[in-house]
C-alpha cells in the first residue's frame, strides 16, 4: 500500500479522538485563559506536549511557580505511563523501517492514539501513525484555541457530551477482543475492577491515576503473562509496510 | 526569579517527549522472550481497562448520564460497532440524558 493511503486511513481512524480532543482541550483551554496564559502560550504548549493530565497539572504548577525540579517531576509520574505504551508500540514497528521514524512517531504517543494503533492488525505503518497524530493532534490544539478565545463558543452541553467521546471509543476497542478470547475478557473485568478499589479504598485512592495506571497494568499484565503466556502467532501478525 | 512560563512548557515538553521516545528508540529489536511478549501484548488491555472505569462515570456533568453513556458504549462495542459509532452514540446518550428535567 501507498503511504497517503496509510495516511488518510489514519486520518479516518483519528476521528473520534478529534472530538474527544476537542471537548477536553477546550475545557484546557478556558482554564489555561483564567490562569493568565496568553493565547500563544496556550497553543505552545498543548502543540508541544500533547497530552492531557499533564497540561491541566502543569497549569496548576505554573500559576502557582512551582521551581522548575517539581514541574519536571510531576511530568514525569504523571506521564510514566507513556513509557510503558512506548515499549508495546516499539513491537509494534517493523524492524525495517528506516529508525529517524521513531522520533517523530515518539511526538504523538497518548493515551488515545497508543489505544487505537494497538487495535490495528498486523505491524505498524509510521505513515498511519502520522494520519492519526495529524488529526488527533488538529483537535486538541484547535479547541485549546477555541477553549482562550471564546469560552462559551461550545455549549457546556455539548462539551460535556463529547467528553465521553474518548472513554467510548476506548470501549470498541477492548471489547470485541474480549468477546474472542476469555483470557482478555477476563483481563479487562479484572482491570476494571481493580481500578474501581483503587478510586474508592481508602489509603489505595491516594494514589495518583497516573500511577494506578502504572500499577496495576504491570501487576496485570504480568500476572497474565505469567498464567497465559500468548503462543508466538498471536502478537506479531503480517508485516505490512516497509517505510 | 519565577521562571517564564516559556521555560516551564519547555521542561514539561521535555520531560514528557523523552519518556515517549527512550523505549521507542532502545528497543529496536522484537524481543523473543516469551515472557515479556506476553507482557506487552496484554498491556493495552490493562491500561485501557484500567483509564475507562470508573473515570467514565464522572466524565460528563452527570453521573446517570455518564452511567447510560458508559452502558450505550458496552453494548455497541459488544456488536463490533466502529470506533467513531461507539463513540458518537455514547456522547449523543449523554447529551439526551443530561436534557431530562428529572434528573
């Protein structure tokens, strides 16, 4: 297949996260206004870092003049995740693409575009990456600079609406796998579950998202290891796209 | 001195594009340990498992709104529905959920 071809199918893959972007950055976008950040420095900083948890704490930190040794920090835990979204995708990747591809595909990994990449068959074209990053990445920059501008543009209604956007499409794509293997089905009941008593025990619940997430995907994911290891067809699948 | 805020995005676009890029560029190989091909393969399982609940049910300005997105999504999602359609009919559930005057 031709890279623009990889491209648009990325582009048509990065819909929902457009909108669900859209209504989370324009949320960001009002806040970052009410903490005094020029339009500018809004777009900077949502185009350069691409990412949400991060943003809003960052915001926190920078109203607050926090010194720079806490705002790298605080980045850090909150976006460790990252890390481990890195490793699964750097499988992902064919072993023959020309490497530079690595540092600009390192931009656009979030939760969100990790997520949908993952649930695409066989190996990882850079060239869909960079359809899903274009879009994805249009949307959360775009309604970071609706969010300064115009705060009441979209109706709290609607924002709200879409910011349920992102959770559903996580949804479609977990459960079909689910629906196929036990193993996974039971995985993602036992994820869920666990993510419940973290959010609500006490003492267990002091504990950031961004480090729940941490914890309980290595307990999980190599407590399944461990139990159900995958035979060597079921990870790799065909190689699709050279460069 | 406050540092500006152009030196803190710029340490938090570090920081965060450094976690991003270290595994993708250090791990260039397939790894052949069965062990950790597990691993990877069942971590966005996890992950996104562990994102959704329960941070869905307080994702839009209510709860029972949320509840009925997050129901609209399991279902659509259990009979393979598109990504976009999922996630479209759940936001349109919350949107006609939060208009009823009850709740």
């Amino acid at each position: 297949m031709k890279r623009h071809v990889y491209f648009a199918a990325g582009v048509g893959a990065g819909i929902p996260i457009f909108l669900g972007y859209l209504a989370v950055s324009f949320t960001f976008g009002i806040m970052a206004k009410n903490c005094g950040l020029s339009v500018f420095q809004a777009v900077l900083l949502s185009a350069s870092n691409l990412t949400s948890a991060g943003q809003f704490s960052g915001l926190t930190l920078i109203t607050a003049g926090a010194p720079l040794a806490e705002m790298a920090a605080t980045q850090f835990v909150i976006n460790l995740r990252y890390c481990l979204m890195s490793c699964s995708l750097s499988q992902k990747i064919d072993e023959k693409t020309p490497f530079f591809h690595r540092f600009f595909m390192a931009y656009g990994v979030t939760d969100e575009i990790f997520g949908v990449s993952v649930s695409r068959e066989g190996r990882l074209s850079p060239f869909y990456f960079y359809g899903l990053v274009a879009v994805s990445a249009l949307g959360w920059v775009g309604g970071t600079f609706l969010g300064v501008v115009s705060g009441g543009l979209l109706p709290a209604r609607v924002v709200s609406a879409l910011s349920i956007a992102l959770y559903g499409m996580f949804i479609a794509i977990i459960i079909p796998p689910a629906r196929d293997s036990k193993v996974v089905a039971g995985i993602v009941v036992i994820s869920m579950l666990l993510s419940l008593l973290f959010a609500a025990a006490p003492a267990l619940k002091e504990i950031s998202s961004g480090f729940r997430i941490i914890i309980l995907t290595v307990v999980i994911s190599g407590a399944a290891a461990v139990f159900f290891p995958i035979a060597d067809d079921e990870s790799g699948g065909q190689q699709e796209e050279l460069s | 001195m406050r540092p500006s805020v152009y030196t803190y995005i710029a340490v938090m676009a570090i920081v965060t594009y450094l976690i991003r890029l270290l595994p993708l560029t250090l791990i260039r190989r397939e790894i052949k340990n069965k062990f950790i091909r597990s691993f990877l393969y069942y971590v966005p399982f996890v992950t996104l498992s562990v994102m959704v609940f329960p941070a869905i049910l307080t994702a839009s300005s209510g709860k029972c709104a949320s509840a009925a997105g997050f129901v609209t999504a399991l279902i659509l999602a259990y009979c393979r529905k598109s990504l976009i359609t999922v996630a479209l009919c759940a936001s349109a559930v919350v949107f006609l959920v939060e208009l009823l005057p009850i709740i």
